[in-house]
C-alpha cells in the first residue's frame, strides 16, 4: 500500500513538469497590414518584408511563437485595447499611446512625404501653405496616423482639415491616387520608393514634393497581454540583435536606391 501511495504522489508531483511547457509556452499576435511593402508583403507564397522579418527574429531571440493576424490599422487599434493583439509595428511614439504600448526599437526611420505629380499640383515650399494658400482638393492620409505634433496641430485647421481624406488601410492610397480620385497622398519614402521599383507603368509620375514628418517607428506591444518581465525580455533581445548586426543583415536585403533603410539606435519607451 505504501508503495502503491509513493507512486501516486511521484506521478502527482510529475504533472506540472508535462504541463507547464504548454502553460507557458509563449505566443506574440502581431497584427499586420494588408501589403505594406517592403514593411509588409503579402503574396501567394504568404507573408514577408522588413517588418515582419525582424519580429520574427526578435520572437525567436525570446523563443515566443510569432502569430500574424491580418487587421488593418483602425482595428488593429480597437483589437490593441480588446486584448485580441500583442503587438503592431510602425507606431510613433506619443505620450498618450504610452498609456497602452511598451515601445520597442525602433524599427525603422519613417520619412513621410506629400506624394503627387508636380505637373498637376502647385509647387510648394512649406506645410502651412496647404492651411492657407494651396487647396489641392483631397489628400489621402491613413486613418489613425500620427506624423508627430506639428503636423497634428495643422491638420486641425480648416484649410488643411478639408483637403484631407482618411482611408482605411495603406493600399488604398497609392490606388486612390493611380485613379485620379486623390490629387496627392501622405506617404513614406521606402514605400514610394518599393512602389516605383515593382510598377513602372505610372509610379514615375509620382515624386516626393515635401517633407511632412520625419521620425523612428517602433513596434509597439500591448501593456495589456504582455507582461513586464517579458517587455525587459524582449527589450534586452532587441538591443543584442541591434549590436550584434543581425537586424542589420535582414534590412539589407531591402536597401533602395536612393533611400538608405536602417534601424536606428535602440531607443526604447517601456
């Protein structure tokens, strides 16, 4: 009988070992935007590009499964606040967003343009002219987008507030703006820049006029479902990638011609 029990308790006290790899097992839900390229990609083979490349290896530096989940920006944002996401990428720091998000990297050096054909629009030197000078009749922007105070505060302004047309996701823009329904889009340089590469037939019409915003993107992880030992975790692996080069190596498969892609310094805001 005393042999019986000892067996019973050694299998009892045995449970938690099979059971805890499964309890803990790590899983990072990174919300992604339908074909962002090179940030995201999307194609039949399924999902790549700079964005989702360096989590994958920041995920595996922790030895968390990285989970892609296909939302655009707005509800990428209400899954955030829901619980249903763990991370998103391209996020500007602002105080306000800090209340939400653990900011990891950055990622990415974002370098937001107006994006139009200089034959069909006036020239400009500064934002403030679009509060006041130059109606360019509507100007794509991604709602939900922040491009830092500056252009927050512009936006506001009648002159400006009634030009701009906020869309869902990022695809629409460069499609609004081949379909003459835009006269212009609020656009980052790498993606322009992709744009140009992989669709000669009318991309070259499209320049950069002016620079609206320059600034670092990060990854930002919900407070929410991620604890803060995890955060120090993943904060400490990206840091190590960083000085290490291999974040390095995987931009340089993305390098354009006249757009130098890097991740800037590590500059975390947890």
């Amino acid at each position: 009988m005393r042999k019986t029990v000892s067996h019973f308790i050694a299998a009892i006290l045995a449970l938690p070992a099979i059971w805890l790899p499964q309890a803990a097992a790590c899983k990072l839900r990174l919300g992604v935007e339908t074909h962002y390229p090179p940030h995201i990609i999307q194609t039949e083979q399924g999902w790549s590009g700079l964005n989702i490349e360096l989590m994958q290896r920041l995920a595996s530096e922790v030895k968390c499964e990285l989970m892609l989940i296909e939302s655009p920006w707005l509800r990428a944002m209400r899954q955030i606040e829901q619980g249903e996401l763990d991370v998103v990428s391209h996020l500007t720091f602002s105080p306000e967003r800090q209340q939400r998000f653990a900011f990891i990297g950055p990622h990415h050096l974002e370098q937001i343009y107006l994006v139009a054909d200089p034959a069909v629009i006036p020239a400009l030197t500064s934002v403030e002219q679009l509060t006041e000078e130059v109606d360019l009749t509507a100007i794509a922007m991604l709602d939900g987008a922040y491009y830092g105070e500056d252009f927050a505060r512009l936006q506001t302004r009648p002159g400006l507030k009634r030009q701009l047309v906020y869309i869902s996701n990022n695809l629409d823009k460069i499609a609004l703006l081949n379909a003459g329904r835009v006269n212009a889009v609020l656009e980052d340089l790498a993606v322009l820049r992709y744009w140009q590469e992989t669709d000669s037939t009318t991309s070259n019409r499209y320049q950069p006029l002016l620079a609206i915003h320059k600034g670092p993107v990060y990854y930002g992880f919900n407070r929410k479902t991620v604890s803060k030992e995890k955060l120090k975790e993943l904060n400490a692996a990206w840091q190590k990638l960083h000085s290490n080069g291999e974040l390095a190596a995987i931009v340089a498969h993305y390098q354009q011609r006249d757009n130098a892609l890097q991740v800037p310094p590590p500059q975390p805001q947890l």
